[in-house]
C-alpha cells in the first residue's frame, strides 16, 4: 500500500513563516538549505515601512530558522521574489527598496557581500545570466498582491505607456533593455 504524505512544519514560532512564489528556488543545490520568509504582518496588504526578513532553513539542524536580511520589497503572494542562483554558489538574489526605489540585489549568504542591480527582478533566465522584470509600482496599482508599495509608478495616468513594459536586466552589470513596450 501506498504511504500517505504527510505535511510537517517547516519552522516553529514565534514568527509566521511562508516562501513566496512557487517560481523560485527555494532550496540551495544541496537541499539542505530552504529560503524562506518572515513576517509579522496580519490580515492586511503590507505598507511601505513594514518590514519582512528573509531567512534561511536549515532542515539538517533540526529546521533552524537563520535571519539573513530584511527587505520593505515583498508582498503576500510572491515574497520579495528570494531565490537561489544555481551556479553562483552560495548566493541568493531578492528584491529591496533603497534609497526610494526598488532594486534587486545578490547576496552572498556566508560572506556577507552584496551587489545592488538598478531595478527589482521577476524571472531569472534559465542561463542565469539576466533576468526578465516589469514596473512593481503598476503591479501595486491594479493588482497589489502582486506589487510591491510605496512607490509611485512613474506612468500612473498612462494606460500603455510606450516606454514601459517588460525589461531584461543583465544580472552582472545591470544594464536594463526594454524589450516589450505596453
């Protein structure tokens, strides 16, 4: 007979504890390592100032929760988009708000060391090498459990503004290219 499945918890209390989207890594290549988020924020959209850290699971030392860094950049559905970057070992990649603006950033978990890129990324290419992001401040505006807040879209009283759409982002140098206009 088959064995049933059962669902254990991942972390344990005081902080809730959830992933993100379902398009992330949330496990580094050796699988003993999954992301997760933390936060206390209940029954409401997050606001600008709220404030959610992204942490790490150990599950081989009994599912220890690790705070790495915290991002005002998230949101219920997708987190701050947190994620491993296979190939770039030990490296995580999440989107932040600095300095008034979203960004995206590479963290490197055991050194410490970071590289900003100019704007918060969606979707990693398969390569690793770029990325694929759109206008988060949009995404607030007609959806907000997919954008992020607090940030105001630059193309608000425009319905399909043609210098916004969807961008690639080389995750090396930043450079962002428009590549399909609204």
């Amino acid at each position: 007979a088959e064995k049933p499945l059962c669902a254990v918890p991942a972390t344990f209390a005081p902080g809730q504890h959830y992933f993100g989207y379902y398009t992330k890594r949330q496990f580094d290549s050796s699988d003993r390592y999954a992301l997760g988020l933390e936060c206390d924020v209940i029954g409401r959209l997050q606001r600008p100032d709220d404030r959610a850290v992204i942490g790490i699971i150990d599950l081989h030392q009994g599912k220890k929760w690790i705070p790495v860094v915290d991002t005002t950049a998230w949101n219920w559905q997708m987190g701050a988009m947190a994620e491993w970057l296979p190939g770039r070992d030990r490296k995580i990649i999440y989107n932040d708000r600095r300095k008034g603006k979203f960004v995206s950033v590479i963290r490197d978990i055991e050194k410490g060391e970071q590289c900003e890129l100019p704007v918060p990324f969606f979707e990693i290419a398969p390569d690793c090498r770029s990325a694929l992001t759109l206008n988060f401040p949009r995404l607030w505006d007609v959806r907000p459990e997919t954008g992020y807040c607090g940030i105001k879209d630059p193309w608000y009283d425009k319905a399909a503004p043609d210098e916004d759409g969807i961008f690639r982002m080389d995750l090396d140098t930043g450079k962002t290219t428009l590549i399909v206009s609204h």
